[in-house]
C-alpha cells in the first residue's frame, strides 16, 4: 500500500495513534552503560541522544501529522454499484442485519479497498468503501465511496474514480473469497445525500407483494406538511422478472426545486446517472407521472430544507411481470407505442417495430403523441425514436411518417436516464398513386381537405399546402412565394418566414418605425423595453429616466407619475417610483405544473383556475365567468339579457361553480349564488359593444390550487397583434355541436382591428378584440361567452386580455372571434368593486 503526504487516515487500518505498525522503535538503553564515558562511549552517547532527538521529533511530527496538523482536505463521496456474476441472488440479501449480507458486504468491501488503493490517483484519498444494498442480476451490490482530498484535487479524483473502471474485462481474485465483477457505474455524489446504511430514520425498505398496489407516502402526508431538512429514502423490491409501476397520487411540494424535491432512481443508488425523474412542485391529477424501473428495484427519495414545507406526496407502486419483449411484428395495421405507455417509458428500452402490409400499399405511420427527453446540448438525441433513417426526440406535434415500400422498421431507444410519457402511435396501409383520396396530400405525409390548400394558412405544417398558389386579392405574395393573408401584414411577426411581411410597413401616426420594419407606438421608445424586437427602439437613448407626460400609452403609478412602460403592472420589476406597479400582484398564477399540449384539447384540472362556469336555473352551463377576487367575478353583459320570458337578468336563477373541471363532477367545485349582477350600463344588445358585466357573489370564495383571480389589464395595457392568447369555456364544440363536459383550450392569435372590420363589416368597435384564424377551425363558441381570454405574459402571470362576446357562427372561415377588451374597462372595474 502506498501512501503520500497530506493522506487521510484510515481508522480501520492497523495504526496506532496515527504511527504505522510497521515503525520499529528502538530499545531503551542500559543505565550503567551511560556512565562510564570513554571517548568511544561519549561518541556513542552523542550519537544516542542526537538518535533519541531525532526519534521524538519524527514521532512528534507524526503525531502532529495526524492529529494536530490543521485538515485541509474535503469529504467526497461517490456512489456506485457493481455486478457480481458468480454468485446468486438470494432473498435474505435484501435483509441488512442477515449474516449473508454481512458476509457478501465484507467481501464486496474487502475487493473495493483492495480495488481502489490499487489506483495511484485514488489511494491516497481512500477512506472507505460500504455496501448499502443487494439486488437480482446475478448480485447487484449497492455502495458509496468515502474519500477525504485537498479541495484543489477534488476535481482529478472524480475523474479519476469515474474514467477509471478498475474491474474492466479482467475478474478480481484477490482475498479468500473471489468475485467475479463486470460492471461498475460510480459517480460523485452530493455528500447530503448520502445515507449511511445504518441510519433508519426515515429509511423505509418496502417489497411489492403479488400483483398488489402498496402505498407510501411522505412522513405526516395528509395531516401535517412534511418535516423541514428531512431526507427520506423508500427502497422499492419487485420479485424476480418483474418491473416497478410508480404513481404519485398526490405531489405538492415548494415549487423551487433546489429547496424540496423528490428523486427517482432506477437503481438503489441515488446515482445520477440513474435518475428516472426530478420533481418538485403541485402536479395536478390530469398530469400525474407513472414511472416505469427497467429492472426490479427503484429508489425513492425525499429531500427538504428548512423552511417552506408543503403537504408531500403520496405514491402506489406494484410488481408488474417485465415485458420480454417490446419488439413486435405487426401486420396490416394497428398501433403501437413505447413500453408500459402512458406510463412514462423505462430506462434502457429497446424496441423495434416491423410493419407490414400487402403490397404495392405503401405505410403511413401516425404519431398521435410524442413526448421523448429533449436532444442534449449538441443537438443529440439521448432517446429517440428512429423511422426512416432519422432519430426523432424531444416534443413534437402529432406527425405522419411514409414508408417507402410495403414494409417498414421502427426503432425506439432510451437510455439510462430520465424517462418521459413516450409516444404512441397509428399505422395503415395506404396507395401510394393516391395517398389522399378526395383529399390533398401533403409533403409530410398529412391529407387535409381540399379547400385549405392555398388558403394562405398552412395545414400541412409544411407549408406544401400553400407552395404554387396563385394569391388572391386579400393576400400577400411573400418572398418565398407563399401566400399570406393580408392580415397578417405589418404586425411585428414573420408569418412570410422571410420577413418580407414586415418590410415596407407604413406606421400610423404617433408610430416609429424599428429598424426590423415593425410599428411601436413613439412613447415606447427609450423606455428600457425592447418592443422592436431588435432593441432599435432603445438605441442611442440618453434619457433614462422611466417617469414621463401621462398619456394612453404610459402606466400610471398610485403617485400619479406616469411611466413609458405600458405594460408595467405585476411584470416582476419596479418602475414606479413608489414600487406601486407590484402591489397588488397575487393574480395570474397557476400552482400546479401543467405540462405542454399532451394530445388534444381539454384543459388540465388547475390550468385556468380563474375560469367560472355559469348554471342558469337547471340549465347547465350557459356562460363563463373570470374569478378576479374572493367576492367578484367578470363576464359578458350579454349572459344577463333577458329574453322574452326568460329572467336573465335575475341574480336568483344562476349558479357559479369554481374550480370545476369536468361538468359531471359538480360537487368538487365551490359552488356559489350571486348577490347582484352590475351589466354595463353602456351595454349595446345590437352592436354588443361594452359587453361586459360584474357578478357580486354571496359569499367570498377560498383560493385553492383550483381557485385563483386572474390579473386584469391596465388601460395601457398592450396585448400587440399577433400574440397568441388562451380561449376557454365548455361551449359547443362545434357550431352545431353539443356542449363539452371537460373544460376545452384553444390558442387563438390577436388580429389588427383594421383587418377584422373589413371581414366583420365594420361592427368591431375599439372596446373590442379580434383574435382567431382566418382559415377557420379554432375559434369559441355558444357558451362560451363571458369566459377568458387569457394572456400568458412574459414572467408567466395571467392577465384577462378580453371576454368571450360575439361572432359570426363559430370557426368559420374569414370570421374571427370577438371579445370585450378589457383594459378599456379598468376603471369602471375598479368603481364597481373597488379592486
Ligand atoms: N355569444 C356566444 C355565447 O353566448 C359566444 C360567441 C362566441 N362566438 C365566436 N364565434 N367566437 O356563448
């Protein structure tokens, strides 16, 4: 064994008081002999005495060495496991304190000391090594590495422990007992986050029995929030040839994952390079994650710090027989999708699909939902789906893939770490001479109906649906050759895809021009805020003083000064001088996590929790609604005229219901009777201008994570043209459709005002909002009216843009929605209610 100076001790090694054994000392000399002097003696007691001096000063030095000598080095740990693939699994392995642990650990321990202090670059830092746990496969033995290093080397010795595959190819048989070792993964750990085996407290081992489900949950979960700095560990056993099925029921923890979180591991390593999932957080049930283990063990673990505690989770897990194979060959047509979907896919899966159909039909492949871990920094797809000779991964919008004869391979790959949803996917055979019968047949693969191609709007999702069109009056020749609607002129976004859009636009008055060709209002320029996009309003600007002359387009604090950023309420900085433009800020928030567009339109549970569902009498839902605080709600005047006989207007026939989700399930929401209806008194029942109305309600409401105001807009308030905004209500799916019964989403896109009149026959006064598609398809519908617009802004608040009013039909071509817009109605708000 081989020590250098500045090594750590080893408390285990034979040593006393820090002085090897191996450190003879000399034997005291005879009295009688040191008094007699003659020259020879009197030399040899010099040599003595200078021997002795040097003996204490060595056995000082030692001693100061090791015990008083200030230690300058650092704790790391590493954690790893290994495979021995010449011994059994056997149950009792699972049992810490059974002798056939102890055993194996001994040994395991004896060949990893043996192992590392082997390694010129790791012996000297060697502190120990412990078995934390066995698994099947022959013996998965679990352990972390102490080390002890001077804190400039820290970051050799984990290169040196990680690149260093000390059992590579060759067998250890070193020590009575030997092991047959194949593979080892080690990496540094986070020393917090490592538990000495021996530590119970909040340490639970759990084994799945038969096919039953076995809950855990975080210490206190449901009656108390889980404890400050704790950190848990849940060992999760399947039997043999089985897998691991983990469902967080429940999950609510702080939203700053630094501070809380819960880490998933396909393994009994808390490894990184092991890690299924990170989660903190409140997930709704709508989004809850099942995760999948590629082998029969799973680690869960729990971390906190010391303060904000939350309620934790609560998870189910059961035993589920391993899939044997996931690669398939499929005939004819049918579907498929990544392993155990929609639980999210386990790590380490390898699947290949062969299609076949009867030729000469070709194949079309449809990917309904694709939710793969995103490519790595160099654009490498770490999981991935391959079909046609390209890796797939990351999100991607439903798709159709081609095959280029009557047989196709499909390949599904995922690696060792963080698993996603998955896909899931269609196939059928199709004529390749007519791809899309009575259908135009896109590029990609895609059929759509005929008259969307070349309506200036690209349905295919590759534009091939508008290449070659002859561009009609009210469209736009872009650069690339495209057609866009005119509408989408000069609005700051590069619907062209060259910008040619944007070029030549001609301001309006009170406008300047940015140098990208777009039109800013002037007072927006030199007000710190980049509206050009290309910061061109905020170069060469020495004034950087934010207060300025009141007008429409400047905010205005509670001081009275007024400010060049428009849209400075709640955005997360201070302008006003007296901090005024974030008071008030509780609104527009959504506390559960809600993950991107996963397959079709319902909303999440939480998504929009402002959004109210007006009951009228025994009628259902007829209405929405906006939560904008305890006591007040916003929607449309036009819910609240009456007709013929039917009492609209009456306060007493309506019901509201907050937090509700799925109409069938009325009793989870918090139910409510108004007080008093305020209609605009400017109402216009013709035109539907100030179409707006507040509904007082008899009782204050609780916020929950289901229930929370939404933020509204200032005067000045800008939602620009083109943004895309949030439409939602449970109106009719189609315009002659039934109701839904699960809250429905749309995007929609604000469009100029000027365009939209010349569609709407110039009915569109300036207290409305135009947003929609020209193309048709997305739009809202009857009984939707008085619901959100909702506007997501940059730091993630919501702001209520406008109120779902009017429109021609639903959906229809060239009849864009309109909506109440609500900042021309900030002030009548306030002296209604006060907010
Ligand atoms: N007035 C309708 C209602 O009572 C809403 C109309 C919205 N229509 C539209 N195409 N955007 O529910």
């Amino acid at each position: 064994m081989k020590r250098e100076s500045g090594l750590s001790f080893d408390p285990k090694k034979d040593e006393i008081n820090g002085i090897p054994e191996e450190m003879e000392f000399l034997p005291a000399s005879d009295q009688k002999k040191l008094e007699k002097r003659s020259p020879k003696e009197t030399a040899l007691l010099v040599g003595l005495i200078l021997g002795a001096a040097l003996l204490s000063l060595m056995i000082g030095l030692l001693v100061w060495h090791f015990h008083f000598r200030p230690d300058n080095t650092i704790k790391k740990m590493y954690n790893g496991y290994l495979t021995i693939t010449n011994k059994q699994f056997t149950e009792d392995l699972e049992d810490f304190d059974s002798e056939a642990f102890k055993q194996l650990a001994t040994t395991v321990e004896q060949t990893l000391l043996e192992t590392y202090m082997g390694m010129d670059s790791v012996a000297p830092h060697y502190v120990r090594s412990t078995v934390t746990a066995f698994s099947e496969g022959s013996v998965i033995a679990y352990y972390w590495l102490e080390c002890r290093v001077p804190p400039e080397g820290a970051a050799e010795l984990d290169e040196a422990i990680r690149a260093v595959s000390p059992f590579s190819g060759k067998s250890r048989s070193g020590g009575t007992k030997s092991l047959r070792i194949s593979d080892l993964v080690v990496d540094s750990a986070d020393p917090r986050r490592v538990k000495p085996p021996k530590d119970h407290t909040c340490a639970f081992d759990l084994h799945a029995v038969g096919g039953e489900m076995n809950t855990f949950s975080s210490p206190g979960f449901p009656n108390e929030p889980y404890p400050a700095n704790v950190w848990c560990q849940w060992v999760l056993r399947a039997d043999p040839h089985h897998v691991i099925e983990l469902n967080f029921v429940t999950f609510d923890l702080e939203s700053v994952c630094h501070n809380d979180f819960v880490v998933v591991y396909d393994s009994l390593s808390p490894i990184e390079k092991r890690e299924i999932t990170q989660r903190c957080g409140l997930y709704p049930p709508t989004n809850a994650f099942k995760l999948m283990s590629s082998r029969n063990v799973m680690l869960v673990t729990l971390m906190t710090d010391d303060d904000e505690n939350y309620p934790g989770f609560k998870a189910e897990f059961r035993q589920v027989p391993k899939q044997r194979q996931c690669s398939k060959i499929l005939q004819g047509s049918g579907s498929f999708s990544s392993p155990y979907y929609p639980a999210y896919y386990p790590p380490r899966a390898d699947c290949t699909w062969v299609l076949k159909v009867d030729p000469p039909n070709h194949i079309k492949v449809m990917f309904n939902v694709f939710l793969l871990q995103n490519p790595d920094e160099n654009n490498v797809c770490k999981d991935y789906v391959e079909i046609n000779n390209r890796r797939i991964c990351g999100e991607q919008p439903p798709m159709v893939e081609l095959s280029n004869g009557s047989e196709m391979t499909i390949k599904f790959r995922s690696d060792a770490a963080e698993s996603c949803r998955g896909f899931s996917a269609t196939f059928e055979p199709y004529d390749a001479s007519k791809p899309c019968p009575e259908e135009f047949a896109c590029r990609n693969g895609r059929c759509i109906a005929l008259d969307l191609k070349c309506d200036a709007w690209n349905d295919c999702g590759d534009s091939s649906d508008e290449i070659n069109c002859k561009c009609t009056s009210n469209q736009f020749r872009c650069g690339t050759g495209l057609c866009t609607s005119n509408q989408w002129l000069c609005d700051g976004v590069s619907d062209c895809g060259d910008k040619s859009d944007e070029a030549n636009c001609e301001c309006e008055a009170g406008e300047m021009r940015c140098a990208n060709g777009k039109c800013i209002p002037e007072v927006q320029r030199c007000n710190l805020v980049n509206e050009c996009g290309d910061n061109s309003d905020e170069e060469g600007c020495s004034n950087t003083d934010m207060t300025v002359p009141c007008s429409e387009h400047t905010y205005t604090c509670k001081d009275g000064t007024c400010i060049r950023k428009k849209n400075a309420m709640c955005d997360g900085t201070h302008q006003c001088p007296d901090g005024s433009d974030e008071h008030d800020c509780n609104c527009g928030i959504r506390p559960y996590k809600h993950s991107r567009i996963v397959g079709g339109m319902d909303a999440e549970v939480g998504e929009w929790p402002w959004q109210v569902s007006l009951h009228f009498q025994d009628k259902g839902s007829i209405c929405g609604a906006s939560v904008i605080s305890t006591r007040w709600l916003v929607s449309a005047a036009h819910c609240f005229q009456d007709e013929r006989t039917i009492r609209f207007s009456d306060h007493t026939t309506w019901t509201a219901y907050m937090g509700l989700h799925d109409q069938h399930k009325l009793d989870g929401a918090q139910k409510r009777r108004l007080k008093r209806i305020i209609r605009h008194e400017n109402y216009n029942p013709q035109m539907f201008d100030n179409d707006i109305a507040l509904l007082e309600l008899d009782r204050p409401l609780s916020f929950t994570s289901v229930v929370q105001p939404i933020c509204l807009p200032e005067a000045a308030h800008d939602f620009p043209i083109g943004k895309n905004t949030w439409i939602t209500g449970w109106g009719m799916v189609h315009e002659d459709g039934g109701l839904a019964t699960v809250l429905q989403k749309a995007e929609v896109r604000i469009i100029r005002r000027r365009n939209c009149n010349d569609l709407l026959s110039g009915t569109v006064t300036t207290r409305m909002l135009c947003a929609g598609y020209l193309s048709g398809g997305i739009d809202a519908c009857q009984g939707d009216s008085g619901g959100p617009m909702s506007s997501v802004e940059e730091n993630g608040k919501v702001f209520l843009a406008g109120i779902v009013s009017w429109g021609d039909g639903c959906a229809r071509k060239n009849k864009p929605g309109v909506y109440t817009k609500v900042s021309k109605f900030r002030e009548w708000i306030k002296g209604h209610t006060g907010l």
